[in-house]
DNA sequence: CGTTGGCTTGACGAGCTTCAACTACCGTGG
DNA sequence: CCACGGTAGTTGAAGCTCGTCAAGCCAACG
C-alpha cells in the first residue's frame, strides 16, 4: 500500500472524527519541551495558529513523517541509524513473543522520544506502533553526534531522558509483579492523566483516550476480555466514563485511592 | 548493632563456609570489566594472588565498604551524592510497596554498577540489599563529573550502561506481564548463569547460587510458596540441583526450552 | 449486504495465592 | 550442655484472580 493511499485514509478520518481535545496549543506544548528542540535540531512551531497545518504542510517532507493509526513505525528487525520524536498523536512500543502475545512498556506522547537509548544502539525486537494518526521526526545519529561534540552539556539531558525511562520501566515491573487487575488500570489511566496535563491536553474532567482495549491489555499485563470487566467496573461505580475515544475522570481521588 | 558485630559475623562465615565457586580470579574479571576501572577511578586488582586478600585489606578504608549477608546498603529514602560499584558478593535493588511486597528490579553482580542512573539523579524508592557478604565501592558524583569532562569519550560508556538497564528492566517486565512462572525461574537461572559465566564464576556445572527462595519470589513476582514448588518440580525433572547456597545446572538446553 | 474489528457478557477452569502445619538448621543464652 | 527462638524450606488443602472459550452485539467499511 503506498503513501496516498494512508494519506486519503488519514483526510477522511480528520473530516469526520469530532474535533480532539488536543489542539494547536497543546502540540506547541510538546514541541517547547521536546529534547530534539533542546537540540536546535527541530525549531519547533511557535506559531501558535498555524501549528498544526504546519506539521501537516511539513509532514512527508524533510525529516518529518506521517503515519496512519494501528501501522507500526519501527519493526523489531530494522536497525535505524536515527532517533525518532513523536509531534503528534499516541503511539506505543511493545516486546513481542514468539507465541502472539507481547508487552507494551511505553506509552509514547507528543514531545517524547521513542527511545534515548538509540542514541548509543538500537533497543532489540520493539515494535513501535501508531495508536492514533502519528507525525513523527527522526533524526540521524551522525546528526545528533554532532550537535553533542559541540554542546557536551546536552549530554546531560540524554543521559535524564534514559534515566526516567529506567525508571518508567520498573515502575512498570513493580506494577506487573505485585499489583492487581483493578490497581494496574487505574495507575495506567492516572499516570497517562498527570501526562496530558503537563502537556496542556487537558480539558476539564476529559482527555483523549485512543487506546484500544486490546493494547490497555498489553500495557497492563492482561488479556482484553478482562480489561473490559475492569473498566466496566470502574465506570458503573462512577469512576470514570469512556465514550468516543475520550475519557472522563470523574472521581480522580478515587481512582487514587484504587491505585494505592 | 556497631560495625565491629558485623565484621565478627563474617569472619565467622568465611572461617566455616565451603569454599566459594567465586574466587580470587574471578573478581579479577569482573574488576577488568567494572566502569569504574574504565574510568580510572578504580585501579582493580591486578596481583591475582592477593586479589581477595587486597579487598578484604581496603574494606572500611577509603572508598571501599564491608557489609554483610542480607543487611542493606542504600535506603530508598537516602538521597546520595555517590555512585557504587559492586567489587564482591551479590546484592538486590528493589521497589517496595506500601503493603510489604517489594519487587526486584535487578540483581547486581561484582563488576556491576548500582545504577548508572545515580549519575544524573538517584532513582527514588530503591533499596539495595545484600544477599552475600558485599564489598562495594562509592566514588562522589564530583569526582566522577570532573573524570566526564576531561575525558566525554567515557560518556559514551555510561550512556551504554544506562540503556543495557534499560533493556533489562523491559525484558523483566516481558517476563512479569507475559510468562508463566516455571518460564519466569528458568530465565533467571538461566541469565545468572550467562552472567556469571562472562565473569568467570562457572565451574562446570555448578555456580554459586546464595539467593533465598524469598528473594527469588521478589524477583519474579511470585510467592515463596509457589517458587519452591516449581523449583521442586525442576530439580525432581533433573533439569538442575541447588544444594549448599550453589546450583548444579544439569540439563541447560532443556531449561533452555521451558524458558522459551 | 456481508465482513471485519472492537466491545460485552457468562460459564468454566487453570494458575497462583493464602493459610496452616511441620521439618531442619542455626546461633544464642540459660 | 540442652532448650529455645528465628529463619528457611516444604507440603497439602482451599480459595480467589484472572485466563480461556464461546456467543452475540454494534459500527465501520468494502
């Protein structure tokens, strides 16, 4: 399937999806505090009103990509010799088995990069893959070298970014190891709330929701049949309500209290 | 409990214990390949002969620190301004929960960094717990800072340490989200065993093996009851033996296969 | 208009936990 | 010297959480 073809499919979906709460401002947002701006490698769209018709003008061009929801970005095999930068839309990076099941150990925001550590080599058998319509940047390695030879202080900021992915990644080991059904979807909603609320995707009680119940499934270390037994359950005792790929909080304390 | 108990508690041990797989050679390798040699901080131990001697000479001078079996060595409260290195033994670093459970996240080997990510910023809720007696050394962040900038080469090496955790921090979430206990035990071994084989520690079949069941139930996101069950059925279907804190593994490619 | 993917629900069973009791092994102190 | 207490490991029975299987619904799509 070429470009067009995922190109036509994405004009249709944005003329008929409801407006997302994620805007202009909120990508502005990303962009501000995105590791490939720290970098001068990205300048950024400070342009508050034309942001998004920006990354669409610049999307397929340059550096920049565009990919539909559900495709995958990066296969387990492909050893890139760039590091990617999500702009726009949600996307996930998973382990797979060899038996069909697999484990998603991030949730990739706009501003996020898809993993420090292709900066020393590329992380082996992810796969990354678009959950909602994805503009994504990449960079070249040589690039990226040397921008660091010139500002060796940027080093510092890499070395951050890795080290809260480590600790992303135990936090999430802790919550696979020794926490229930109930406790690791809750942790996965809230943590992904403080997420969209640093980022300004926000609005009230409701923020974008794109995950499929299949790939909360592959997060959280269960099967889709029983996340959908949790989230009704969390819904009917008014914790929260999913409608429309959005998601509204209705009782955040509660839900915190479910997490422990 | 002064220090001096500690230090007749082990004495007492080395007096009455079997002789270790791990010897003097093998810590040789593993200070061969510590980062903290790389750096030239550490200047290892070269005279192979009185390599275990020298350790037990420098413990509770300078750097080096002593500490016994199952006592802990960083509280996750404590906010250090130093990085460790493991020089003998075998220690944990684990997340614990307010419940009382803990998951490992890692089980650190001489040689190893406590976590490269103490660089930048301590991880936060870690603690760090002896399974042997332990000779750990610490260097101060500003010593290691001023190393960086005379030589950002060695940035290079950090950045690789901190994504290897990160690798293996992923994987260990594979296996708690995706795999079955007796496969989550057999990869254990099995990757204690490939670590303990770079670093020299094998003797044929056996390798030292001083982790409680508890501590194995931490790591694998099991209970102790549970683990000790499946490690029966294990040894009872010659895969391996554990006897006298070291395993004989006498069936590696069968294990190989149930660890899929 | 049939197909497909996503979600829902119920019945059933496997895998692991919990609980409880018992053994063995130390090191300690009477 | 033996009695004692704490830690580690073992075993069996019962129960809960979550997975598996199966059926059906709905909306989107070709």
């Amino acid at each position: 399937m070429g470009q067009s073809a995922i190109f036509a499919k994405v004009e249709a979906r944005s003329a008929f999806a409801p407006p997302s709460v994620s805007g202009a401002i909120a990508e502005r947002r990303a962009c501000a505090n995105c590791l490939a701006r720290e970098f001068s490698l990205c300048s950024g769209f400070d342009d508050r009103q034309k942001h998004a018709s920006r990354l669409e003008a610049l999307s397929g061009r340059d550096s920049f990509h565009r990919i539909a929801a559900r495709r995958t970005i990066t296969h387990p095999r492909e050893n890139s010799d760039a590091v990617a930068f999500i702009c726009s839309g949600w996307a996930v990076s998973a382990m797979a088995l060899a038996g069909g099941g697999r484990q998603i150990t991030a949730i990739l925001l706009p501003g996020d990069v898809i993993s420090a550590a292709d900066l020393v080599a590329p992380l082996r058998g992810r796969s990354v893959e678009a959950v909602t319509d994805v503009v994504y940047r990449k960079f070249k390695l040589g690039d990226l070298r040397t921008v660091l030879r010139d500002r060796p202080d940027l080093m510092f900021r890499i070395l951050t970014a890795l080290a809260r992915e480590r600790d992303a990644a135990d936090q999430l080991a802790l919550d696979l190891g020794r926490r229930t059904s109930e406790q690791r979807i809750a942790r996965l909603i809230l943590a992904l709330h403080a997420r969209l609320a640093d980022l300004d995707m926000v609005r009230g009680v409701r923020m974008d929701f794109p995950l499929r119940q299949r790939q909360i499934a592959d997060a959280t270390g269960l099967t889709p049949v029983h996340v959908c037994k949790v989230l009704r359950a969390l819904t009917d005792d008014g914790y929260l309500r999913i409608e429309d790929r959005s998601l509204a909080l209705l009782d955040p304390s509660g839900l915190q209290q479910i997490a422990a």
